[in-house]
C-alpha cells in the first residue's frame, strides 16, 4: 500500500515527515490600529468590539449601536489618542511586542536551541493569531503553547484568545498539539519584576505619597457571573505591596478605561486621583500591573489624561512608572513561566532522519 501526503482542501501545507519536529510559543497581546488614522482606527475597534467576549449583550441590537452611533463617533477621538503616542516606530504596543518576542526567542533557545520558536501575535489587528499560527506551522511546529500575555485571566482578554485560536484550528487538517497559559497574575518571578520596576524608579525620583495600582477595567456584571478578573487583580496588588513592604494607607488599587454608562468595577481611576487629591495627598506615583506593555491606555490616559485629573484636583506632583515592557526582569519571569508549562514536552523521541526512513518503508513520498 502506498501512503502518499497529498494536499487536502484544507489549509496546506501538509505534514511533512522531513521537517524537524519543533515546540512553538505564540504570544498574544491585544492588539492596534495599523495608524493612527480615523480610518484605521475604525477598522480595529470594530473587530474589537464586536467581539461577544468583550461586549456581553444581544447581537442585534449591539450590532445597531456599534455600527450607526459608536463607529460614527469615537473613531474620530481614539485617533487623535493615538496620535499622541504614535512613535516614528510605529504603535508603541505593536514595537514593544515585537522586542519582547526578539528577547524571549534568545531567552528561551539558551535552554531549548533550535527546538523552540517564539512568534507574535494581535487578538485584533495585525499580525494576526491566523498568520501567527501559520508561520509556526511553517517553521514545523507540532506543539504550541498559546501565551496570552495578560497576567490576570479574564474572560474579556484570555478566553478571547481561546475563541479565535480554536476558531483558526477548525479549518487545520493536520492540528499542533496546544497547551495554554490561563495567568499568571501570581507568579512571583513577575510580582519581582514589578517589585523591581518601582524600586528603581523610586531610586531615580523618590518616594510618593501614594503608590496606586491601576488595573484595566471589567463590567461588574462579568464579575458578578463569575469572572475571576477581580480577585486576581487583588492578589497581584497585595502580593507586590508585600514585596514593596508597603504600609496600608500606602497604596491603593483602581480600575480605569470603563466604558459605556454601566457600571464596572471599582474604585474608578480617575476618581480615586481627584478624591486624593482633594483630601490633601500631594504626591502620586501610578503603575499598571495588569499591562504587560506600554499602550494606548498606559501612555495616554494614565500618563496624560489622569495626571492633568490628579493636578488640576490640587496634587502637586504625578509620575507614571512604565509597564514591564523588554526589562530583563520581565523576559525573565515570562521565561519561567513558559518553561514550567513547556514540562513534560521534550523533543521527539525519534530524529528526522529516522522519521524520513520509517516514513518511505511505509510507502511515503515526502
């Protein structure tokens, strides 16, 4: 009997018994508009929000909202957001991103050598979680573990990934083996590099009076139906403010970028800085624990939008401390986090020559 790899209707290329076997890491962040353009802009918030993972209500009528009132509007102002932090590099998430893939790619390949790849990827936007997939499975990847880079697990950011990295498998023949990494909001590799971060910038400027952790924000009504977001974002602020050996009165934990008029989780950010500021606190310093990379929430309306809020309040002096971002630290805590996951998956068994041999006695052509 002859066995021969022919191309099948479903995605080629096939499998082929000649390539080596490899372990793929595809990391996962949010994503970004390709420019900061009214047009760009449009384009990704409507894969954004049309997401049912992050907009929890009945299609129709989200789908009359999105695309006669929401997508007629805040396009417009979003742009003029990211022409802010627009670089000469391009979006600042996508650069960073980029950086941190190169870091780990050279991390990781010092325990695994060519037997590991790390390849990028957007839930939204470009590169895709499809063209992320495919260039692994190019390079032979036959196991991926699925790294989204949100610390804190939600159903909003990691089961979205989920979604659409099933949803590109289900049109794959020949499927990798998947593994996937749900959080890691208390690994405590990264409550160091955080721990690290803000010592350093402390070093630099001095201390504050308040120290507030600003975690993105989730509808309450997610939490209420079971989301573990809130609990995790509480953990990850009291795990960093034992390391800090903080006192309670201070820091402080918020949630910032809500949207819509329903309520979401609280307290709100900018609420918080104009309520410090206008009980006499002087001196804030803000972090993000929860963004793995500096963004458009991050560089504008913490940076900018929230500290004119705190000043114009009556606070004197507002310092924003950077997302993790490539520090060493972080490539390094990502690093243990992927290991521990990647156990028990080591190299196959079995060489590609003898692979190729045991494949043509089979009657294989490829």
């Amino acid at each position: 009997m002859h066995l021969r790899c022919s191309n099948l209707p479903m995605n080629p290329p096939v499998h082929r018994h000649d390539q080596p076997k490899r372990i793929g890491v595809l990391l996962i962040n949010l994503g970004t508009p390709d420019a900061p353009d009214r047009r760009a802009v449009r384009r990704y918030l409507k894969e954004f929000l049309w997401d049912p993972r992050v907009v929890e209500a009945p299609r129709l009528p989200w789908w009359l909202a999105l695309n006669l009132v929401i997508l007629n509007t805040r396009p417009g102002r979003s742009a003029e957001a990211y022409h802010k932090i627009w670089s000469e590099e391009g979006s600042p998430l996508l650069t960073i991103s980029r950086r941190q893939q190169q870091a780990l790619h050279e991390r990781l390949t010092q325990d695994h050598g060519d037997g590991l790849i790390v390849e990028l990827a957007m839930r939204y936007g470009q590169p895709s979680i499809a063209k992320g997939l495919a260039r692994l499975r190019e390079q032979g990847a036959d196991r991926v573990l699925v790294f989204p880079l949100y610390p804190q697990y939600s159903a909003t950011t990691t089961a979205s990934v989920f979604d659409a990295v099933t949803d590109e498998l289900r049109s794959w023949r020949w499927l990798p083996e998947l593994r996937f990494v749900n959080h890691y909001h208390d690994e405590p590799a990264y409550i160091r590099a955080l721990a690290e971060s803000v010592c350093e910038h402390r070093a630099r400027y001095g201390t504050a009076d308040r120290l507030l952790f600003s975690f993105h924000g989730i509808p309450q009504k997610y939490f209420e139906q079971g989301d573990p977001y809130f609990c995790e974002c509480q953990k990850s602020a009291r795990l960093l403010a034992e390391t800090l050996e903080l006192a309670d009165d201070a820091w402080m934990l918020s949630f910032q970028s809500r949207l819509g008029p329903k309520q979401w989780l609280q307290p709100y950010t900018d609420q918080t800085l104009h309520k410090l500021a206008g009980d006499g606190v002087k001196s804030v310093q803000v972090l993000c624990p929860g963004f793995s990379a500096d963004c458009l929430e991050t560089l504008e309306e913490i940076a900018m939008e929230n500290r004119e809020v705190f000043l114009k309040a009556g606070g004197e002096r507002y310092e924003y401390i950077p997302c993790l971002n490539d520090r060493i630290t972080h490539i390094e805590a990502l690093a243990v986090v992927i290991t521990r996951h990647l156990t028990g998956w080591g190299d196959d068994d079995a060489s590609t020559e003898d692979r190729v041999r045991q494949a043509h006695n089979m009657g294989a052509h490829c």
